[in-house]
C-alpha cells in the first residue's frame, strides 16, 4: 500500500522551524515536498548552531527530512518563470515569511489562483488579523502572548517558557491539520483555499485549561486546585502555579534517590482519587485511607503540600524508575523526569520510530525525532535532510526542461 499522502506535491517556500515542521510532516506520510532555497545560502538553520565543520546543523537536518531541494532566484525573471510553472504543478504552496512578503514577490493570492486555482496557500504568521498582524513573532514571543509564560513557573518568580517549541512546532503541527483538511475539502469542491496558522492562535490552543481556569477565577474568586489554596491569595488573573496541574488530579514533582546530584532524579505523581487507598498503603499511611481529614478529594485539597511532602519521604528511598515500577503496580500514575540523554538512549523509543538514526553523506550518523503520528497502514520511513539544491537538475526535468535549458537557467543565475 502507497503512503498516505502519495500524490500530493508540497512547494514548500519555508524556513528556520514553525514551517518546516509542517512540512516535515507531510512528507513523512508521503507527500513529495519540493524545498526552494536561495542558491549558495538556503534556509538559513543550515548553519545555525553548527557541530560538525562543513556540514549543515542539526537544525536544518531534523526539521528537513524526506525532503528535495531547489534553488531558484525569484527575483530572476526566468526563475520567476520557474516559479510559476512549479505553481501550476503543484497542490500546496507552504510558507512563513514575514507579512506582505509573497505579495511582494509578485505572488498574490489572486495570481496564484490564476495559475493554478486548485492551489492551496498555507501559511504561519504570528498574529492573525488585527492590531499585530504585520508583527514579527519568534518562538518564545509566541509563548508570551499566547499565555503560556503567565501561567509557567512558580507564583513567587517571573513568568518562564518552556523548552517544548509550542510556539514553533506547535504552530506547524496545526498549519500541516488546516493543509489536509483543505486538501480534503478540495476533493468536493475542486478549488484551493487559504490556510493560516498564527503563533499566537497555536499557543493559545494549547493553553485552553488556563483560559478555562481565568473563567472559574472570575466566578469564584478561588481555584481550589492550585497550589495557592488554602493560604495564598488569588489575584485577577490565572496565577502560575509551579509544577500543579490546575486540574481535577493533583500532582506535583517529587525527589527520588540521587537526587543531590542529579538534577533529574525526580517524579511526577498524580493523588488520583480512585487509588487514594493504595497510595496510602504503598507510603505507609493506611491511616489516611479513613482519617476524616484525608479521606476526600475536597478534605485532601488544603493539606495537598503535607502529602506530597510525606509521599516525597517516600519516593526519596527509591530511584524514579524503581519507585514507578512499584507505583505502576497499583495503578497509581506517574511518570519520570526523562532526560534528553535518556531519551536519547530508551531502545523502546528507537524501535517504534519515535527515536531515529540516519545516516548523512557530510555529517555522518545522528539521531533525531521521527513521526510522533504512526498509521497502520503507512508506516514512515526517515530520510536524511537534502544538500542545498541537491534536487534542482531532477526537479528541472520532471517541469520539462531539456538539460541546455537547464544550463542555461544556472548560467543566468535563475537557479
């Protein structure tokens, strides 16, 4: 059986992260993604953060895989002309430049509908329409005006991002959603459509409970799930509330053994109230199993910072993979601070595909992250990241051009 997404040809006008990770993932499940880059520099993570000497970064590799790449000059004429046949062969055209950039091109909306009105235009901005639309936005901007920063880290410190690329990637994993769906629509109505996906919007998304936690704050005055309760105070809007969840399972961090001297000898555990008397039995107070103080979710919410503290007692006996084991018996959830090094390192991980080793002709082998989404009937195969233009002669032929064409072409500097 093909892949999934067999047939349709991505031209893929992206850069740094929130776009290729779109795009990246599309041609996991099999879409032929043809990468335009500018000749002799290219996306510029090609050598951003750069490890090995010569070769392109880490960066550009694991966010460029199963990819082919061109190099056209769209300010050349004749590499316009490229351009606008590409248009008219192609399904999706993908893009984050800044604002107003594609119309400066000479691309509008309204012309490339003329080339090709079955094309569909996704593109990452930072904001949507309204006040910041013309805003540049990176990762961690994204994070803020998300709500994400507000309502990470401790209540007694600034507000923090996180190290997960919600504002990057997140925003990609939506836009390559609206593409298939647009590509779906498409079947039924035969004509293309515009896609955006704003930073802002993604993030937004993704913070969902805290824009339903700044909605209970308003009509109550009080969130009992946070850690504020009972003895802190609750402002106007949603606080940040350390490691909480904010929801209806309370949890929090915990030491494990060796925690001194590694900063990730931890766990997270989760009071859930289903296996409150097994959690009881397992730290060696079964007298809280009845005790009327411990007894019920409601009677366990301002005394949550004495159990956690008593079952920290506990978890710091055993090594976070020891005491999930043990956790794990009873159905008592929890998980451990998994380091990259780790990470890097689980077998399970590399055998579902979710960890990958590839092998690239300049930089040798390196590791990076495969389909996080496995389909059973399309299963992904990684390959490694394209050279600059690697693909632009290959390319060139499958448009039509004659190989004096194509010299021709290069000699004036169109690709």
């Amino acid at each position: 059986m093909g892949k999934a997404l067999d047939g349709v040809r991505i031209l893929d006008f992206t850069h740094v992260q929130s776009g290729p990770t779109c795009t990246q993932l599309l041609a996991w499940f099999g879409a032929d993604v043809i990468k335009v880059e500018r000749a002799g520099a290219g996306d510029i993570t090609r050598e951003q953060l750069r490890d090995v000497a010569g070769a392109d970064s880490l960066y550009f590799t694991m966010l460029n895989h199963n990819k082919r790449s061109v190099t056209i000059d769209t300010k050349n004429p004749e590499g316009k002309l490229v351009l606008e046949a590409l248009i008219q062969k192609c399904d999706v055209l993908v893009e984050n430049f800044a604002p107003g950039a594609l119309d400066r091109m000479g691309f509008t909306w309204e012309r490339i509908q003329e080339l090709n009105p079955r094309m569909i235009v996704a593109s990452v901005k930072g904001f949507g329409p309204g006040p910041y639309e013309d805003c540049k936005v990176y990762e961690n901007v994204a994070q803020c005006v998300g709500g994400a920063a507000s309502t990470t880290g401790f209540d007694d410190g600034p507000p923090v991002v996180t190290g997960a690329q919600i504002g990057d990637s997140g925003t990609g994993l939506h836009l390559a959603l609206g593409i298939v769906t647009a590509l779906y629509q498409r079947t039924m109505t035969g004509r293309g459509q515009k896609v955006l996906a704003a930073m802002q919007d993604g993030v937004l998304n993704l913070c969902r409970v805290k824009l339903r936690d700044q909605q209970r704050l308003e009509r109550t005055g009080v969130m009992k799930e946070y850690p504020q309760y009972p003895n802190g105070t609750f402002g106007e809007a949603v606080p940040r509330a350390g490691n909480a969840s904010g929801g209806g399972q309370p949890g929090w961090i915990l030491k494990c053994k060796g925690w001194e001297h590694d900063p990730n000898a931890y766990i997270y555990f989760i009071t859930q109230a289903p296996v409150w008397v097994k959690i009881c039995n397992v730290i060696g107070r079964e007298e809280w199993a009845t005790h009327p103080d411990y007894a019920t979710p409601d009677a366990r919410l301002p005394r949550l910072k004495e159990i956690f503290a008593e079952v920290e007692r506990w978890t710091m006996t055993k090594t976070k993979f020891e005491a999930m084991e043990i956790l794990n018996k009873y159905d008592i959830p929890c998980g451990p601070i998994l380091s990259m090094k780790e990470i890097a390192e689980d077998e399970s991980l590399r055998k579902t595909g979710t960890i990958v080793e590839v092998d690239h002709p300049v930089r040798g082998k390196y590791l990076t992250v495969g389909n996080p989404i496995k389909l059973s009937d399309s299963p992904t195969e990684v390959t490694r990241s394209p050279l600059l233009g690697e693909h632009t002669d290959e390319v060139m032929a499958e448009l039509g051009y004659s190989p004096a064409q194509i010299d021709a072409l290069r000699t004036a500097g169109a690709i």
